[in-house]
C-alpha cells in the first residue's frame, strides 16, 4: 500500500520518488512484485564478481524496465573524485 501512495503522490504533485528495494544474495529482487510493476524505472546497480566476466570488478548499472525510455541497457561505471561517472555501455540480449 506504501508504493501506491507514494506513486499517487509523484503523479499527483509530478514530483520524482525513488524507492530503493532490496536483493537476494543472487542478485534478484527481493520484494513483492506489485512494487516493480508500479515503478516507472526499474533499475540495477551492482559490482561484477564473476571472475570470467570482462567487467570484473566494475560496477555495473542495468535498466531492466523503462515506461519511457530504452530498457535492457548495461553501463559500466568508474569511481573517481566526484562519484561515479560512464565508462562504456552495452545492451544485454
């Protein structure tokens, strides 16, 4: 119920939410369902550990679910003196 009153407020006031939810130890969505449908992103931001992958080590910010825009994008992102910053992207398949 929380999700849809804050929802409703955003799309009331046109406001920007961003709820950050929680992730099982494999890396997928731990919450319940309703609360990636009501979302108008739905986004990934995590550090690679597979040692085989070529962005080991990178942290890596995914798109999975976009209302308005391109989903199924993957950048890498560096780390410097000012925060995070681009260092390349891709489109996962």
């Amino acid at each position: 119920r929380a999700i849809e009153m804050l929802t409703d407020f955003c799309k009331e006031t046109y406001a920007i939410g961003i709820t950050i939810g929680q992730v099982n130890k494999a890396g997928e969505f731990a919450g319940k369902q309703q609360i990636k449908h009501a979302v108008d992103v739905h986004a990934h931001l995590a550090l690679d550990l597979q040692k085989s992958s070529e962005t080991y080590g990178e942290r890596i910010f995914e798109v999975q679910k976009n209302r308005f825009g391109a989903n199924g994008k993957r950048y890498v992102l560096g780390m410097g003196k000012d925060g995070l910053y681009e260092k390349g992207h891709f489109e996962t398949v």
